[in-house]
C-alpha cells in the first residue's frame, strides 16, 4: 500500500507539473465528522439553550454553517451510504438498515459503487474509519476492505458505551437482536479491549492518528454512534447537567457533550501540527433525532424515521480556514451527498471518480464564486418506494406520506414547521414536483437485502 502510495504521489506530482492542477500542498485534508441521531436544534450554532457545544460551534463560525443541510434519509444506514458514496442510495438499492448477519455478504454498499475512501485513496491519501460502520459486515465488506487503511470501531449500528459491557469477542457469538452492540471493538484486524468510555476512545483514535500521520494527506471519517442509544455516560459528562431533570435528556446531553470534547481535541491536534488551514472539516448528524434519546429537533416538525424536515434536515456545518469565508450562514439546501464532491473536486487529479455523483462541489458556492443554486431538487425515496419526496428550494412535496391518505405539500419558506398542507391549493406545484420524483426514480432500484430484524428472525426459526 505504501509503494503504491508513492508510486501515485508522484503520478500526481509528474501531473501537477504537465496541468494546471492544485500543487500536493494545496490539496486539502479531508475530516468528516458525523454524529448519530442528533437533533436539528442540540448544537449552539442552531440555537441549543441546554447543551453547550463550543467545539462543534467553531466548524460553524470559522466556516459555513449550513440552516438547510440535507441527509438523503432519515435513518442510519441509508444515510451512510449516500454519504459514503455521494450517490443516491436508492441508485444501488441501499433502502434501509442493513441486516448486520455477516454471511449476508451483499447487505453492503455494492462493490460496484466507490466509497469516498476507496476514491481519494489513488490520489495518496492515507484513510482512517473511525467509530460505526453499518455498512457491511461480511468480511468482505469491512472498512480496510472499502478503501481505508486504518479502522478502529465496530459493525454494528450503534454500541454500547462502556467498556465492560463490551464481552462478545465477535458476530458469532451474537445471540440474539441488540447483542452486536456487545461486540468487542475491531482494531484493523483484530478485536481489543478498551479502557475508556466509547467516545472518548474513538476521539482518542482520531487525535493520535493526525499525530501518527500528519505528513501524509489523510481523510478521517469520524462516525460516532452518540448520542444514538443506548443512554449511556459516565459521570464526567453527565456532572455538567445537574440542571437537566429528566434522565433521558440529561444523558443525551452528557453524550453531545463527549462528542463536542472529542470535536475539540481533534481540532486542537490539526492546530498542532500546522494543519488547522490545510484540512476541510464538516460536521453533520446521519439523521434527525428519534423520540428515544431525549433529542430536540425544533422548529423542526417530525424526527428519524419520516420525512418532514426534523427527519432529514440535520445540523451541519463545514470549515476549511483560509478558502471558504468564517461566519458565513448558507441558508440553500445542500446535501450530504455533496460531501463526497467537494473532497474529490479538490484531492488532486487522482482521485477516483467513476460514476455520476449526485452531489456538487460546495466550494464555489461558500466563495461566492457561484451565486446559484447547488441543488435545483433534492430527492428522498423510502423504503418499499414509500414516502416519495421532493424538495425545490422553499417547496417540498411527501407523495405518499407515512400514516397519511393524502399527499403533503409545503412552501418552507413561509411554514418551516410544514403546518400547512398545500396539496389541495397548488395543483400545478403538485404536478410538476411528483414528475420530477418520477423522473428521478424511474432508474433506482429496490432494496436488495434484508433488514435489521431478519437476522435474529432467521435464527429463532
Ligand atoms: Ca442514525
């Protein structure tokens, strides 16, 4: 890996010199930090009153903060695998939770579509996966096999948080629904034991790899499972929220807080190695927050698992000092599909892109250098083809809503909390937005394998 490393350093160099390419030093480091069923509002830069997160909030204020970031479903796995691949999930049949049976070998992104590791791998990065993957967990599929060098986390979606409930030495010995949460954690090939609360373990991972690597490009995906449950945290954090009296919101505002600890010592290691200008960093939830973990999606209507705005509009923000403005506030959907376009659009003439993305290159739009629009529609498509929706800037269409017998039809731009059905009012909108989803998913195809629950099913058979 390291010979060819090198080998394609000084392809990219040898390029550098022949084009008029960004030269090896310009090229950004690429952290992606992603948290798990966080709500809209539980971060300050959207206006969180009982949880403080001054870490998180300086991507936000030394960059963008986005008001209209996007995932491209409201539940985990999917989401992951718009984000891993800057496709449309539903392109590759990726419609919901992956079954986490490790003989289902195609209960994975497909090996066809390219993650962002495996692409920004041959423009020399050095490529680190952190915390949870969801994306696959037949051996075949895990992240070293996926394009990254380095992983440190578990398959699973989502995990225990202390240290001593983690007994299972690995998917075989899971017995039963939820016990994979009990699975030791996977360092690169082998299965360890940890001393410390997952969340600080994972920023631990992440701090030492940019001290380990910070002579190399490298991307970092930092997926925390917090504050997805189970509600767990030490007394560390859960001490800074005496004031909090019901338990629930009280340890979901504990795990934030370990997050934006962990978001600030990572920040701290790039301003340690000179890095702070040289790395693109973005920050996002996978989806809007459940009512399980005590989360707060406000103004927001709705939360994971559906399709208003509390269910796919996530707090999101992106800093890369010295090329995009501090402070700036973008209130224009984006995606998290547009993640994926902005690292390879500025890796270096390297970078693997053999597919159409879906997303685009935020850069321009951050500079001023494109006044336009980054998305004229945004698409979500749900799982069985349920919940067709369409975003068009300010109007947003559900076609056929989850529990509901008629389409839903919103103008954002006066009903943020989509209070008001327009269905009946605006014809033509509702016709020309349910043709473009049309024209949108005519191509996609369905999921093509089985869920959550089916493993645990299969077993008790
Ligand atoms: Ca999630």
């Amino acid at each position: 890996m390291l010979i060819s490393r090198i080998r394609n350093r000084l392809a990219s160099a040898v390029l550098a010199c022949l084009c008029v390419m960004p030269a090896l030093a310009e090229r950004p480091n690429i952290i992606v930090i992603l948290t798990d069923d966080q709500g809209y509002k539980d971060v300050g830069f959207n206006g969180s009153q009982d949880i403080p997160t001054p870490n998180i909030d300086r991507i936000a204020h030394e960059g963008a903060l986005f008001t209209r970031g996007y995932v491209t479903h409201p539940v985990c796995g999917p989401s992951r695998a718009g984000l891993m691949t800057g496709r449309y999930q539903a392109r590759f049949g990726f419609g919901r939770n992956p079954t986490l049976n490790p003989a289902v070998e195609h209960a994975s992104i497909p090996l066809e579509e390219t993650t962002l590791a495996e692409a920004l791998d041959p423009a020399g990065y050095a490529n680190l996966a952190v915390g949870k993957w969801h994306l696959g967990s037949h051996p075949t599929r895990y992240p070293r096999k996926r394009g990254f060098d380095e992983f440190f986390g578990f398959l699973s979606g989502g995990h225990d948080y202390f240290p001593e409930n983690l007994t299972l030495q690995d998917m075989s010995e899971v017995k039963g629904h939820g016990d994979w949460y009990r699975t030791k954690i996977l360092h690169n090939g082998e299965r360890i034991e940890i001393d410390d609360y997952l969340t600080d373990e994972l920023s631990n991972a992440a701090v030492e790899f940019i001290h380990r690597r910070k002579d190399e490009l490298f991307f970092i995906y930092l997926a925390y499972n917090a504050p997805h449950t189970p509600m767990q945290a030490t007394e560390k954090y859960l001490s800074r929220f005496e004031n909090i009296q019901d338990k629930t919101r009280r340890t979901y505002a504990a795990m934030v807080s370990a997050v934006d600890d962990g978001v600030g010592r990572v920040l701290q290691a790039l301003e340690d190695n000179g890095l702070a200008n040289n790395t693109m960093v973005f920050f996002l939830s996978d989806n809007g927050g459940p009512s399980s973990n005590g989360s707060n999606n406000a103004p927001l209507r709705g939360g994971k698992g559906n399709y208003f705005e509390g269910g796919v509009r996530v707090p999101f923000a992106m800093r890369w000092t010295g090329t995009i403005p501090a402070g700036l506030i973008y209130d224009k959907p984006i995606s998290s599909l547009d993640i994926f376009a902005t690292a390879v659009a500025h890796a270096g003439p390297g970078a693997k892109i053999d597919k159409h993305l879906d997303g685009v290159d935020l850069v321009p739009y951050l500079t001023g250098a494109n006044d336009g629009v980054p998305h004229k529609y945004l698409f979500w498509r749900g799982f069985k083809n349920s919940s067709q929706t369409v975003l068009s800037m300010d109007s947003k269409l559900i076609i056929h809503p989850r529990k509901y017998a008629q389409p839903m039809l919103f103008d954002l731009g006066s009903d943020q909390a989509e209070t008001t059905n327009l269905s009946d009012k605006d014809s033509v909108q509702l016709i020309e937005l349910t043709k473009q989803h049309e024209l949108w998913n005519a191509p996609n195809i369905e999921t093509t394998f089985p869920g959550l629950g089916a493993w645990f099913q299969d077993r008790n058979k």
